[in-house]
C-alpha cells in the first residue's frame, strides 16, 4: 500500500484534507479524511509516520529480488515528494482558513424567482406627493402579488395640468434596476398585450383605499388571473397603514432607494443647496397659502371680499372637489386651514426661531404675492425661494411643470436644518417621514387647532408674550419629528397616523438621543 495522491475539499464551511492510498494487489483504495481545523502539528506528524510505517510493513512482506533495494529507493523518494507537496497545500489551505473570506460579495444576488401572475398598469393621481406614495404602494402591491409592473402613469388632468411623465421626474432605469430582486418592472406591455388591450380592451378598476393585502390577495388577485392585464385608476391611499412587517419596508424601499429624481432635478437642487448652506443654517417653510389650496380648502383669512369670491368660484369650477358649501370661520378654528404669512410669523417667533435664519419657502405662487408677505418679512428678512437663488435659465427646463418645480423643493427640505409646514398636506407628510427616516431630523410639525386658539387668544390680549411662547412651545415639545409609535385606529385609516409620515418599521431605533436632534440651537438656529 502506497500513497497515491492528496486532496482537500470544502464542506459546510470546513476544509478538508486527505491522503488516498491504494492497494496495487488487490486494488482495494483507503481515503484518509480529516478537518483541517482538527490537525494539531501532533496529529499531523502522526499521519505522515503512520503512512510511512504502512510502507515499511509492504516492504517486509514482499520477497526480495534483484534490483528490489533500487526500486524500493525509488518508491521513498516518490513518497516523500508526495508528502512534502501535500504538506505545503495543507500549509496554504490553513493560510487561507486563518485570512477568513473576503469581505465583499463579489456575485450579485440571483433575482427572486417567481410565477407571474399578470400585468398591473396603473394611473397615478394627484400632486407630485401623492403620486409618490402611490407608487410605493403600487410596488408593494405588485411584489406581493407576483405581478409584472409597468411604469406608471402620471395625472395630466389634475389642477396643475402638468404633462410630466414618470421619467422626466424620477430616474426610470435606476427605478427598474435597483428593485430588480423584488419585482419586475417593464416600461411598456409586451406588443402581445398591447394587441390583446387594443382588441379587447383594458379591464380597469379603483382598488379600494386603505385596504390590507387579503383585499389584495382575495379580491384583486383573481381578476389579474381572469383578465392578464389590469389597470388601477387610482393608486392614492390604496394600501393601509398598518400592514405586515416585510409590506411594509417594501414600500420603504421605493421611497428611500428606488424613487431618485432624475440627473438634472438632482443636479439644481444640490445648487440649491450649495448656496444656502454657503450662507449658514436654514429653514424650509412649506407656506401652503396658495390660491389652489385656498379655494379647495375653503379658507379665506386674511382675504378681502374679492379674493374671497374668486376663491369661491374656483371651487365650484373644479368638479372633482366634492366639498363646496364651506364655513371659513369654524374650520380655521378647528385647526384645518393652513397658516396665513402673519399667523406663520407669530409662530416662528414663538418657538424662538433666530430672525436672522434664512428661510427657504418651498411652495409656488403665494395669495396675494409680497402684500402678504409683508407681514412674514417684517420678522424675518431673509426669505428665500429657488427663483430668486437661481438664474432664470436654471429653472427654465423646469418651469412649466408643477410636478418637477415641487421635486426641487422636495429636495431642498430634506437638507435643511428645520422643516415647518404650515398646513398637513402630502408633501409635508411625506418629508417628515423621509426626514425621520434620515435620521429625525428635525421637522416642527404643527398642531393648528391648539395653534390658532393660542394666536386667537395672543391676539385679543387674553395671553401676554411670554404666556403665549411657552404654551406654543409645550404643545409642540414631542411634534419636533421625534421618535414616536404610529397612533393605531382599527377601522378609521383617516384618524390614524399616515404610513409614510412615520414609518417605525423601517426608521432607526427609538433609543436615538435627544442630544443629535437638540443640536440645532447650538448651530444658532434658535435664539
């Protein structure tokens, strides 16, 4: 019996190595296996003696001959390179067992595998916002669903009449890249069923909002399974907000990775960005007192009478806006008016928020141009919009199109140092949950029913200044977009708190330290 060869394998993270020897009279073969991480030196100077003893025994039992003495020589000196080339590969394997492996995975994760069960196309509705959120929940639904989906529609029809598709917002190749592993995303239908739409037509339907994924998979299921292709005509607060965990960070993954504006948006806001911060700390005001959210929401303080039926006639033009008897009065004091520039400017002082800041205002056109503004700047002069930080022809790609104007202020929000919106709507729900997603950042968010009886009451003299001031700030000391558990209302999705405004399950720990989110009076942002 003699040594023949040497190997080592890998086996459930072990490496292995042995030493096969065959028998050449009977050809019976032994393989001599053992862990590497099991050798000591003195196991290991066993092994080779014991082989060499083998040897030894064959030589006293085969008969002597001429020329034997030579030939055994020879059969030695074999043996012992085969030893010494199988020590050294031992020596190397334990060298790469004591290095570890490397640290990054060099192949890319194989996509899930999955049976498609249809094509889910679907018309995004509403403001930049709110399209965004449906989206989201579009993925989500698709991923769950095993569906395919094509890149959804933007509203064209919508107040803003803003004719953007969805790559000329967000970047569409990185959108259908980077969710490659979870689900499949197409620009268009396949021309087979592009034919078989065009002939039959397309099966439509608005899912029901705030559904859960049984609605999903009992009721929607189905008719993907019946019709192949099936478009959904609003994709708005299509998902609720307390769903299963793994739904859950899908839809985070859209917004926090998947949905990345295109080149050119990201280019103007970080210019957006480079100059303010160029000047020190800012504030980003979502100053929502424009003349759409005005006539819709019914809210005229501050308006004089004709402003107020302009406003009035606005509403009642637009049909998709079911509320049109509104009492202006009680809904300013039930909190669900957005601030006008002046009540914004008491609020700001009385949180103690530094004159000098500069204010950035995310918004468009505001009721009344500068005459309304004077009453915020008399406070705060350093107010600020993209248009009067940029050149003209930075902004004129953008200027037509509502939707991508927001994205840059989108952008500009999720910077800065404080974040004030002064009415709730999808863009200030949707930057405080990406800020809180960031980080808890700090985002004031503001509680207009204690807010306005307080401004109510400053104003008639019940409250002095200083009264005033620290009853603003004791409503507000946990809505500073701190860590918080989402408010659960089985039943009544509107009362609860919104998904994508805190979204727990995807956001760090809540054992952040106050200390990293309090910093800001430190940077002077406060006086």
């Amino acid at each position: 019996m003699g040594m023949e060869d040497s190997k080592h394998d890998v086996e459930e993270g072990k490496t292995f190595v042995g030493i096969e020897m065959k028998d050449k009279r009977c050809g019976k073969v032994e393989y001599l296996r053992c862990s590497i991480g099991d050798i000591s030196p003195e196991k290991l100077k066993n092994l080779i003696t014991g082989v060499v003893r083998l040897d030894k025994l064959k030589s006293m039992m085969i008969p002597k001959s001429p020329g034997f003495e030579q030939a055994k020589l020879l059969a030695l000196g074999i043996t012992a390179m085969m030893l010494l080339l199988w020590v050294f590969a031992l020596q190397l394997a334990i060298l790469g067992q004591t290095i570890g492996p490397m640290p990054f995975k060099l192949e890319p994760p194989s996509p899930r595998v999955y049976k498609n069960e249809g094509y889910l196309m679907a018309s995004s509705n509403g403001g930049l916002n709110q399209m965004r959120a449906g989206i989201c929940d579009m993925v989500a639904i698709a991923r769950f669903l095993n569906l395919t989906l094509v890149v959804p529609d933007l509203d064209k029809t919508s107040f803003w009449h803003d004719s953007s598709q969805f790559k000329d917002i967000w970047d569409v190749d990185y959108f259908i890249k980077s969710l490659s592993d979870e689900v499949r995303i197409i620009k268009q239908l396949p021309p087979r069923l592009r034919k078989k739409v065009q002939r039959y037509a397309l099966y439509s339907m608005p899912p029901v909002s705030w559904s859960n994924m049984s609605y999903y998979y009992n009721t929607v299921l189905p008719r993907f399974q019946k019709y192949e292709v099936v478009r959904f005509t609003k994709t708005d607060t299509r998902l609720g907000n307390n769903l299963p965990v793994e739904v859950q960070k899908m839809r985070c993954t859209v917004n926090y990775k998947a949905l990345r504006f295109t080149p050119a948006i990201e280019e103007v806001g970080k210019k957006i960005i480079r100059i303010l911060r160029d000047k020190g700390p800012f504030l980003v005001l979502h100053l929502r007192y424009e003349m759409d959210m005005l006539a819709f929401s019914g809210c005229t303080e501050g308006c004089n009478e004709t402003e107020v039926e302009e406003l009035t006639r606005m509403r009642y033009a637009i049909p998709w806006w079911k509320e049109k008897e509104i009492d202006p009065k009680s809904k300013r004091e039930a909190g669900l008016c957005p601030l006008t520039p002046e009540e914004t400017a008491i609020a700001l002082r009385a949180f103690g928020i530094n004159p000098n800041i500069q204010i950035y205002i995310a918004a468009g056109d505001i009721y009344g141009g500068e005459r309304r503004l004077a009453s915020l700047r008399a406070f705060y002069p350093n107010l600020v919009k993209k248009e009067t930080l940029l050149p003209p022809s930075d902004l004129k790609p953008f200027q037509n199109y509502s939707n991508q104007m927001a994205a840059l202020d989108y952008l500009v929000s999720l910077d800065s140092d404080i974040f004030l919106p002064t009415y709730g709507g999808n863009m200030a729900k949707l930057v405080e949950g990406h800020r809180r997603f960031l980080g808890y950042k700090r985002t004031i968010s503001l509680d207009r029913l204690v807010l306005i009886s307080l401004i109510d009451q400053y104003k008639n003299g019940t409250l002095s200044w200083s009264e005033f001031s620290q009853s603003v700030k004791a409503a507000h000391a946990n809505r500073m977009g701190n860590p918080s558990q989402r408010l659960q209302f089985p039943g009544k999705p509107k009362q609860e708190d919104y998904f994508y405004t805190n979204p727990q399950e995807c956001l760090p720990p809540l054992a952040v330290t106050t200390n990293d989110r309090n910093n800001v009076a430190d940077k002077g942002q406060l006086s």
